[in-house]
C-alpha cells in the first residue's frame, strides 16, 4: 500500500431519508446507506463485484435530479439529499418487485434458500405473494448440477448477474453467462464449474438458484446458529462464521474482512466443519486393545507414562493461548518439536489460498522461541531419528490434513517410540492404530483464542456447541505427569 | 458539366446531392461540390466548427433529439487523447429507413461529414455501425471509404493537415438493441449487445473506456451543408427550438410513400396530403404514428392539427423520434398494430433489467390471452398499469420505447380494444 492509500479518507456527509450519514469519501451510495443499517432492497450489488445496476430495486430519487436512478450506480457526495421512501419510489420498487416474481416459481416450500432469500424477504414485507400473472409463467430448467457441489435451478434465477460477475472478474474462470434475451435470458453453464472458489457463488445468489450440493435439504437454515470464528485451512486465516446447532455442524461461510479475505473464502476452508460432530468424536481417553479403541481410566495411562522419557510433538494449529498454557505446564519438558504440514499447490493462487496449511505458524514459532525450543522440521526429524523404547512419544495431531501421505510417512516413524499417545480433535480412526492412547483435545470452534495469520495479523477463534469431550485443552493434561 | 449534376443547396441540406446520377462515385460526387467543405474546414480553428454546428441548433437525429453542439461541448478538448467518433447507422426503429436511403444514394455525404466532425471533435478513429440486414449498403459505404482513403481524404495526415482519423464500417448482425449508443458501443467491443449503465456517459467513458461521441447518419450528413452555409441559413428552416430540415419516412395507407426532406414544423397534414399524395384509395385517416414504433400513436383529429417539430408533437403526446410517419387509414385494426409493436419489444428487449425483462414479455402475454378470447376488461388497466410501471425505471430507453406505444393505444383507441377483447371471448 502506498502512503496515499494509508492516509484517512475524507468523510462526507449527506441524507438518505431523515438519517444523516457520514462516510468516506468514494463510497458506493446504496452501500453508504447498508453500512449504517439501512435496509435497502437490492439484488444485483454486491459489495465485492462491479456495479451491474440491473434489478433496479434500489431506485432513489436526489433533490435536483431530474429522474430517479439506482443508488448502485452512484457514488457519495457531499450534502446530497437521497430518498426511497416517497410513494414514487415505493411504488416503483413493489413493481421491480413484482417483475421479479413473474417468472419466478415461488417454490419456498421445497427451496433451499428460503429463510435467507431477498425475493421471499421482500416480498413478505411487500404482501406480494400472489403474483397478479396468471398469465403462463416461461418455464427453464430445474435441476442441474454443474460442478463442485453446485446446483442450479435455472426457474428461480432472476438474472442479477452476481454469478457471472463473481466467475470473470473474481476467479476469471468464465464457466458462467447469461445467454438469449428478453425474459428467455438464462444463465448458460458454458463448462462445469472449475475454481476453487465456487462456493461463494452460492452464498452470493440472492435466490435459491444456486444451491450447495453438500448443504442442499441438510437443514432448514431458521434452525441454524452462527459462530464467527477464523478459517483454519491456511494461513491466510479468513474470517468466517459455521452454522450449526445441537444435532451438529452444517456449513462455513465469510464474514468479511478487509484486511484478510474480503468477501469470500475458498472451497477448502468450506470443508473444515466436517470433523466437527462426527458421531464417533472422543468422549474421553482410551486405549488401543485387541485392535479397538476403548475407554480407560487416566491413572493407567499416568501408570504407563511415569518411568518413560516424555517427548512431545506439537501441531503448528493450536491457538496461542495453548501453545502459551502448554508451555507454561511443561516447563520442565525439553524435548518439544513441532511438526508443520507440507506446503501442498501453488505458494499463493493470486485470490486467497496459499501453499503453507499451517494456520497457526506464526503463533508456534513465536510460543516456541519464547520458551527456549526449536520449532524448525530438523529439530523434528532428529527427534523422530532418535526415539527409543524408553520414550513416552505425546503427538498432537493436526486437526486438518491435506497431504495424507506425507502425514502417513510421519506417522510410520514414530513407532521407534515405546509409548505412543495422540492428542486429537477428532474421532477414533484407523491411522490411528499406531497409538496405544488417545487422549482428547478441543476444536477449533471448542475453544476462545487467536491465531496470527501469514500477515502477522491476530484473528479470533470463538467458542460455539461442542460435540465430543473438549474441556482440556493440550495444556490440561499436564496432570497426567504430576 | 449540365446543372443537373451540381448539388441543390437552396432546397436541400441532406438531399442536396440526391438527384445527381451516380453521385456514390467518389468524382461526381466531388464534382457537384463535395470535400469542399472538408478541405475548408481544415484551415479552420475546430473550435470554430463546434461553434458553428452548435449556434445551427441541429439536434440528434437518432430518436432523442438532443442538441448536437452541446453533446459535443462535453467531449474532452484534448486533441491527443485516444477518442471515437461513432456513427450509428444501426436504423431499426420500425418505420424507419431514411439512414438507408441518404447512404444508398449518397455515402460520401456521411465520409465527408464524419472527416469533418472528427476534425473538429479531435477523434483519430472513427466507426460507422451499419445494421446487419444493410449489406447493399454496407458495400456501398465500404467502398466510399476506400476511394477516399485512396484519395487521402483518410489515413494519416490528411491533405497534409497534419490531423490523422482512421474509418471502418462495421456491420451489425440485426439487433435493435445495437441501436442504442450504448449497446452499440457494447457490440463494437466484440461483447453481447447489451446497453451500458450511465453515468458515465459515452462522451466520458464509451468505447473501450475511452471519450466516445455516438451520432446518427443524418446528424452527422448534415455537419458538412451548416458549414458551408452556415448556421444562420440553416435556422432559416424550422421553428426556434426544432431548426432545420429533417428526413421524414412515410410508410403505409398513403398514395407515395417514401423518405422526403421536409423543413421541421410542416403540418403533419400537409406531408400527407402534398408530398404523399393522400391517403390511399380515398379512404379515410384513422390513425398516424408520428416518429416510430415507439412514438404514442395520433388519432385522426390530432393528426390533422400536429406540426412536425419536436414541441409540437411532444405537447400533443408523442414525439418526433427518428421522423418514421406511419399513416394508418380506417382500414386498419388497432388491436393489430398492439399486438405487433408488443410482439417486437418482447423479441429485441436485451433482457438485462428486470422491468423491461418481464414487462416486455408480460405485456405481449396478455395481449396473446386476450387474442384467444380469454381476456378481461382489466386487462386493459393492467396493461397500462405494467406499462407505466416500465417507464423511467431501466437502464437504456427500450422500456419506454415499449410502454410508451402501448399507453398511447390505450389512451386512444380505448373503446377499440374494449371491443376486441369483447369479440374475441364470443369468437372462443
Ligand atoms: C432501443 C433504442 C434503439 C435505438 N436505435 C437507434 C438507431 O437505430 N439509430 C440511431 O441513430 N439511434 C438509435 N437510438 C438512439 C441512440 O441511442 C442515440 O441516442 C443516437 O444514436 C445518438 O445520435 P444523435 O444524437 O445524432 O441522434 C436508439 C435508442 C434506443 C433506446
Ligand atoms: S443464478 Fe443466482 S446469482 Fe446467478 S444470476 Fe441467477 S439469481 Fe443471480
Ligand atoms: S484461503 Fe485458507 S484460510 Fe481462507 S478459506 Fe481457504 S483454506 Fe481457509
Ligand atoms: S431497458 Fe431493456 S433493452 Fe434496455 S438495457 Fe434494460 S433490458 Fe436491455
Ligand atoms: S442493487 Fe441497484 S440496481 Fe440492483
């Protein structure tokens, strides 16, 4: 950023209805008035794509400006006057409004999207529920799946052009476009879907034209809650929030974030609910016998680890505050290393993803140094070279694995350890068999703290529902040693 | 050299040249007096030559009628910046085709009129966006364009002026919507012929995000005669706000149609009765659409008061538009020409915005329910309550272009549709 750049904005000042704003200047006017909690119907705007101006719901009318115009299309500028609330523009709206509807199905009661859908919202709140067509209604395709778990339902589209803008000027993957004309438009899939972003294209569909294959008839959205929290796929650390409530996890979304993401994520970061509430998710330590996993008291383990060199391995995923409470409960324990996940696909794609999945690096190498251990891959190695019969070997397992080989070769060289023991978020699977005790450790979304991004920026980790025992954290099972 | 083959520039401004045999050659078309004004007007401030076309009061002559000098005041001064000077010759507003007819007979006529604007507009390229279904005259035009390259009235330097412009034809491939400035300007990037949102306008950010000017064949065939003659002679002809002459195509229930240029503010009546030789047949006006397609339709009794300028006609309700006079006689079924003009929006609506989308294609719906006997009276008051609710509210003017006909047959001939809806449900 140049120093231009960082230099504060002037500030603006102007009326949308009877509320004052005042906004940096260059600011989009509609988003003006949606930053400062005004509800402005809209369908095509988007905060994160170009100005298209097509649904026209967002008409205002300016003093002394001959003819109404959309407020999309237009930029804040001092002590202008802009109004929606006339009957003229009310009118105007609840019209676009039922142009919208014309050729819509109104199929809510089988639509995904419904509860979070900008047509049933407003049209809710503008009694149009009875669409005064009952003239025949052009009918389009439903069902298509066209790639990375995208589904489209060519009838309720209303053509904002939010999908076709997001796949050329975003990813410039152009998969999507709007081919014919009058109201036999329709997006056209030119070739399936082929970005690592797709997702977005379903969070930005302001219908249910776009659904998600994985999320699609899981769960009516009004049973859903909300945690924000930071994506722990990379190292990018976007912001985002999951969905979930008793029964389990259902989806991740961006939040934006101007400084990390803005306002997307890519489709890997989508996945990092799924281990979430996995049915067979720890309910409390166990151990490995007669090829199963099985619940067992603590004193045996204390009873097997007390005449053992302890050793420790650990992921570079937690937050910094268990790297901090590790540390301070292991204090006497110098053997600590850390095991980072390889760098797997290009260094960074040019939109979010970068190469290093590791994403809490930052946050390791900082705890590590503060404590006087070496968090580098060779001090690992050796540790891993030098094992012996008489160590008690306590790994904590990255909670996302992308490179299961590289994982699986990490794995087959610490079985040199005597005593091997898992710290793991996740649920008793058969890589796992290596390990003579499982202990234990909390989710991302089970646990208050912060990461530090590749930016050296600090993001929050929140607390939501958790669905397996994750009341220790790494550090809490320091009293396995006294 | 007889006087048969010197340009008429007493009666005409546009058609001066038009009785000339062969005049789309280079020769005799030079020889009856054109690239005089060219040549002068290169010894010319160009600021002057914006002055003069501008003190004409010439208006647009695509359809919206806005005053040419002043659209040119809002183009950059900066004579080395990348700039366009367009001309649409797109001309498919149904009705229309004296575009066609000026080119056809007289191409140089544009050539020379577009040298001379991009002289004085400083734009080093210039395109001419001929409609697709024009191939006859896109091959007259092309050839023009090369003998005056050949000629070195284009290319670089011309006639050592030191001022370069380049000129293409282009052809369209028959779409209304390339008629639009906007989406023409759309079409010519090589993208689907979708209207841009403005602001900006084109003589800020048009073509490939550069100043643009986009005139219409007739605005800029007329440049060269209102320099030669100057802005003065030209107000001579027309009223105060509406100056100068105008090509007017007449087509329909009248004994000689055809493209006649006409001083603005004629009675509508006199065009009809003189230069058309009367309705057809003896049979009695019912109905005159004034300026296209999109122009609300008059009765006979207005017909009969209107004068062709752009106040007269727009007090009256309608509007001059690209000067196509349609002239329906009793013959002729209201419903028809509905059902038609409804049928030609829905079909060249780009589809972009929702009003124009939807309303296009919902308005030519109930029309079509109606036809099979299934309508209603209100159908009459939806109709007019979707058209009204397109005007104003989209991004090019195709909207209102279709709402506006529609209302204007409501508001006219409403007794006449009441009656066919009526038929039409006894005739299931
Ligand atoms: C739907 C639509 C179709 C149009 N078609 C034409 C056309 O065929 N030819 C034309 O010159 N102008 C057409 N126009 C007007 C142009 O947008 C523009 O105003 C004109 O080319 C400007 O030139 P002028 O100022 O010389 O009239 C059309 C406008 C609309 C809204
Ligand atoms: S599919 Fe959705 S995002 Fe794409 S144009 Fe249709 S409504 Fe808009
Ligand atoms: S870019 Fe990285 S942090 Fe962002 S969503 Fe993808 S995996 Fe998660
Ligand atoms: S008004 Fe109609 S033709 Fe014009 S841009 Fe909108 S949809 Fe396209
Ligand atoms: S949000 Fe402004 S026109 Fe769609």
């Amino acid at each position: 950023m140049s120093e231009v750049e960082k230099l504060p904005k002037k500030m603006i000042k102007l009326k949308w209805n009877d509320k004052d704003l005042e906004v940096p200047e260059g600011t989009n006017l509609l988003g003006a008035a949606l930053n400062n909690g005004i509800k402005v119907a809209h369908y095509c705007y988007h905060p994160g794509l170009a100005v298209a101006g097509v649904c026209r719901m967002c008409m205002v009318e300016q003093q002394g400006v001959p003819r109404p115009f959309p407020a999309c299309n237009a930029v804040v500028a001092e002590g202008i006057q802009v109004r929606n609330d006339t009957k003229q523009i009310k009118d105007a709206v609840e019209w676009t409004l039922q142009f919208h509807l014309l050729n819509h199905p109104l199929d809510c009661p089988i639509c995904d999207q419904a509860g979070e859908c900008g047509l049933q919202d407003y049209y809710m709140k503008h009694g149009q529920y009875d669409s005064a067509m009952i003239d025949k209604k052009v009918h389009k395709k439903k069902v298509q799946d066209i790639g990375c778990d995208v589904v489209l339902d060519a009838e309720r589209c209303i053509l904002c052009a939010r999908c076709t803008r997001f796949v050329d000027d975003v990813t410039k993957t152009h998969e999507l476009g709007i081919v014919n004309r009058g109201d036999h438009a329709e997006i056209s899939v030119q070739k399936e879907l082929h970005n690592d972003y797709a997702q977005n294209l379903v969070d930005i569909c302001p219908v249910g034209a776009l659904t998600s294959k994985d999320f699609r008839f899981k769960q009516r959205v009004w049973f859903l809650e909300d945690v924000e929290s930071t994506c722990i796929g990379c190292e990018t650390g976007c912001s985002v929030k999951i969905s979930q409530n008793k029964s389990g996890a259902y989806r991740v979304r961006p939040i934006v974030d101007s400084e990390v993401n803005g306002f997307w994520m890519c489709d890997d970061g989508r996945k990092i609910y799924k281990h979430l509430s996995t049915p067979g998710r720890l309910v409390g330590p166990m151990v490995f016998k007669n090829s199963m996993f099985l619940p067992v008291a603590e004193s045996e383990i204390k009873e097997k680890i007390k005449s053992k060199n302890i050793k420790f391995i650990l992921s570079a995923g937690l937050s910094n505050e268990e790297y901090q409470s590790f540390f301070k409960e292991f204090k006497n324990i110098k053997n600590i290393t850390l095991y980072q996940l390889p760098k797997t696909g290009a260094e960074f794609d040019g939109i979010l993803k970068r190469a290093d999945k590791n994403c809490n690096l930052r946050g390791a190498q900082k705890a590590f140094k503060l404590a006087g251990a070496d968090s580098s891959e060779e001090a690992m190695k050796k540790m891993l070279d030098t094992l012996t019969s008489q160590d008690a070997l306590f790994v904590v397992m990255p909670e996302i694995v992308y490179d299961h080989d590289n994982y699986a070769s990490f794995l087959s060289k610490i079985k040199k350890a005597g005593l091997r023991v898992a710290l793991t978020t996740d649920d008793m699977r058969s890589e796992f068999s290596d390990f003579h005790f499982l202990l234990p450790v909390p989710t991302f979304l089970e646990k208050e703290g912060h990461i530090i991004n590749y930016q050296n920026k600090e993001r929050k980790l929140n607390k939501g529902r958790s669905y397996g025992a994750s009341d220790r954290n790494v550090g809490d099972w320091a009293h396995l040693f006294h | 050299m007889s006087i048969a083959n010197k340009a008429d520039y007493q009666n005409f401004t546009l058609l001066s040249y038009h009785h000339i045999p062969s005049v789309h050659h280079l020769e005799i078309f030079e020889e009856a007096g054109g690239y005089e004004m060219m040549k002068k007007c290169f010894t010319l401030d160009p600021e002057k030559i914006k002055e003069e076309v501008k003190n004409s009061g010439l208006r647009g002559r695509g359809g919206a009628g806005f005053p040419t000098g002043v659209k040119w005041g809002f183009f950059s001064k900066d004579r080395n910046q990348r700039k366009y000077l367009l001309c649409n010759a797109d001309e498919s507003e149904p009705g229309t085709f004296k575009d066609r007819y000026l080119l056809e007979i007289n191409p140089h006529i544009l050539v020379e009129g577009m040298i001379i604007s991009a002289f004085a507009l400083g734009t080093q390229r210039g395109y001419i966006y001929i409609r697709g279904e024009f191939y006859e005259q896109a091959m007259i035009l092309e050839k023009a364009v090369k003998d005056a390259y050949k000629r070195g009235y284009l290319g670089k330097n011309i006639l050592g002026s030191g001022f370069d412009f380049e000129l293409v034809v282009h052809r369209g491939a028959g779409a209304y919507i390339c008629g639009e400035e906007t989406g023409l300007i759309s079409s010519l990037e090589g993208q689907k012929g979708r209207p841009k949102l403005k602001p900006p306008f084109p003589a800020i950010k048009g073509y490939r995000g550069l100043p643009t000017i986009v005139n219409n064949v007739e605005t800029l065939a007329a440049v060269p005669w209102i320099m030669r003659c100057g802005a003065a002679a030209y107000k001579k002809w027309g009223t105060e706000k509406s100056p100068g002459t105008k090509l007017f195509s007449i087509s329909g229930d009248v004994n000689r149609p055809g493209v006649f240029e006409l001083p603005l503010g004629i009675p509508l009546i006199e065009v009809i009765e003189k230069h058309c030789e009367g309705v057809r047949e003896g049979n009695k006006l019912k109905a005159v659409i004034p300026g296209g397609s999109s122009a609300p339709i008059f009765t006979a009794e207005i017909a009969k008061e209107v004068r062709m300028d752009y106040e007269d006609i727009a007090q009256k309700g309608s509007m001059l538009g690209s000067g196509a006079i349609i002239v329906l006689d009793e013959t002729r079924s209201i419903p028809d020409i509905l059902k038609w003009t409804l049928e030609f929006y829905h079909h060249e609506s780009c589809g972009q915005c929702t009003p124009c989308r939807e309303g296009t294609g919902w308005m030519e719906k109930i029309f079509k329910r109606a036809e099979q006997g299934e309508g209603k009276l209100s159908d009459i008051e939806l109709l007019d309550k979707v058209a009204f609710n397109m005007r104003g509210r989209t991004i090019c003017a195709l909207s209102d272009a279709a709402a506006m006909p529609t209302q204007g047959i409501i508001k006219a001939f409403r007794g006449e549709l009441e009656s066919y809806i009526k038929i039409q449900m006894k005739n299931r």
